[in-house]
C-alpha cells in the first residue's frame, strides 16, 4: 500500500467518537499484511515518577478501553498497583500513522481474564505459570526445567489459571491520531473527554 503523505489530516476527516476513529485505523493497519498490527508500546512509572517501557499486544477494544494482559506481579503489574495511570503507543510506520492514549487503568474482571487465559497456546499457558516476571531468575534452564516439571504435573490435563495473571484496562482521556507529512509538518489531532463527549484539537507538530 502507497502512502500519500501529501493527503492532509482534517478535523472533518474524523470521527466525532475516538474508538471508532482508532477502529478505522487499526483496520487499515490489519488490512495491509503488517505483522502484529496490535503491538504497542506501554508506558508506566512508579509513584515518584521513574518511568518505564515495554512492548505488550493490544487484545481487544470498545468503548470502555484498551486492554492488555500481564503478570500483575511483574513490574509493570507493580507500577500500575501504585501508580495507576499509563500511556500507549501504537506505530505503524508504513501508513505513517501512530496513536498516542492516555488514561487511567483498571484490572479486568477475574471472569474475563480467565476466558482470555484458556485462548493461549499450552506452551504459552505453562510458560507464564513457570515465570516469575520481572525477576532474577538462575538461568534460562531453570526457567525450562520448570516448564518441564509443570507440563509432567498436568499432562493433557487443565491448567490453572494464576491469580497473579490477567487482564488490565487503560480507560483514555485523551488519544493523539498523528499522520506522516511531507517537510514534517505532521498532522496532529488529539481527543480529550469534556464532560460526557471528546473535545478535538489540532496541536503543532
């Protein structure tokens, strides 16, 4: 797919609803053959402020937010306990777009991590139970004997489902949809919640 980075970015070009604007978007993301298309970027930080970042997957989307899955007791899962506020960064460099949101987070509901556990591969599954995330671990064999030992343990079996594994929510009051454009002068139009609707503004680039 050819991009037209002369074609302009107006306010009149969007969708007064900013789900169904990133919808739009992350369909013609998904449409041209880019792999993971739902990559994205999250931002955390401690309470006093040291930030950091990693790449997660988006796994769904509506109205309520953007969801991505973790081990709560990983650093993010930490950071976001006491800190619950996060950012996202989504960019899909041969469309020249990427989506900037903003928000706070919440944990989704047990029941809906759950459902989202039992989607993963088994090896994925034994994986994030044999992990500790985020901490120091002896080696990578370790970590291998561990999966070894929990997949003898359950065979063909059902796998738990971790307490200390799920689903988080970013709830956004604010998303930047940000087009490429020739001689940099980008195209930047950013949604803020005002009262029970979205405010659009263009910012510089």
């Amino acid at each position: 797919m050819d991009t037209d980075y002369t074609r302009p970015l107006r306010e009149s070009d969007l969708d007064p609803d900013p789900i169904r604007q990133f919808a739009s978007w992350f369909e013609d993301a998904s449409g041209i053959g880019l792999r993971m298309p739902e990559g994205m970027a999250l931002a955390t930080a401690t309470p006093d402020g040291r930030p950091s970042a990693r790449m997660v997957l988006l796994k769904g989307f509506d109205e309520r937010g953007f969801v991505f899955f973790t081990n709560y007791d990983s650093r993010k899962g930490r950071e976001l306990a006491a800190n619950p506020r996060a950012a996202l960064l989504l960019y899909w460099d041969q469309l020249g777009r990427q989506v900037r949101i903003e928000g706070r987070v919440e944990r989704t509901s047990p029941e809906e991590s759950a459902a989202y556990v039992r989607t993963r591969p088994r090896g994925s599954r034994l994986s994030a139970l044999a992990s500790p995330q985020s901490e120091v671990v002896e080696s990578r064999e370790a970590l291998e004997r561990a999966v070894a030992e929990l997949a003898e343990r359950y065979g063909d079996g059902e796998l738990p489902v971790a307490d200390n594994w799920g689903g988080f929510r970013l709830v956004p009051d604010e998303l930047e949809f940000w087009q490429n454009r020739e001689d940099r002068l980008h195209d930047r139009l950013r949604y803020r919640r005002e009262g029970d609707g979205w405010r659009i503004e263009r910012l510089a680039p």
